[in-house]
C-alpha cells in the first residue's frame, strides 16, 4: 500500500483476517509505502489510522483491494483520509 501524501498522516495500516477475525498490523516498508507478508486472498478490507486536524482516528476502508488480485499490481481506489 502506497499513501500518497495529503493532509493527515498515516500512522499505522491493519488488514482484515477473515480467517481470524481480527486486524493485522501491516509493516512500514519505506516512507508511506505499507506490507503483508502473507495477504489473505479475496477482497481485502484496511484501515489506516490517521493523524491530521481532526486529531487520531481510524478509518476503514472496506473492499479496498478486489476479490481478484494480483500480487506486484498497483490498485487505485477513491479513499479520502479526512
């Protein structure tokens, strides 16, 4: 995942585990860019937790990822971190 810059700052990445109901943090590769070592397959819901004017929140983000994905393919999506 690539954040590209705005004005929030994106602190920390969780990708849903369907298998585990849970959020699973994901690592801070490089600047904004976030990773998975092992991403469940299907659609993939995050969250980004979020520090900006409004002070630290989390948002989600459902189906960010589609059901059928690539591993090494950029995705767009229209999610607003305000």
């Amino acid at each position: 995942m690539l954040y590209v810059s705005g004005q929030n700052d994106v602190l920390a990445v969780e990708i849903w585990r369907k298998d585990r109901q849970e959020w699973v943090a994901m690592r801070r590769a490089f600047g904004a860019e976030f990773d998975i070592p092992n991403p469940p397959p299907g659609a993939i819901n995050l969250r980004f937790q979020v520090s900006g004017s409004a002070g630290l929140t989390w948002v989600v983000a459902s189906n960010a990822i589609p059901k059928i994905w690539k591993a090494g393919v950029a995705y767009e999506s229209a999610i607003q971190l305000q």
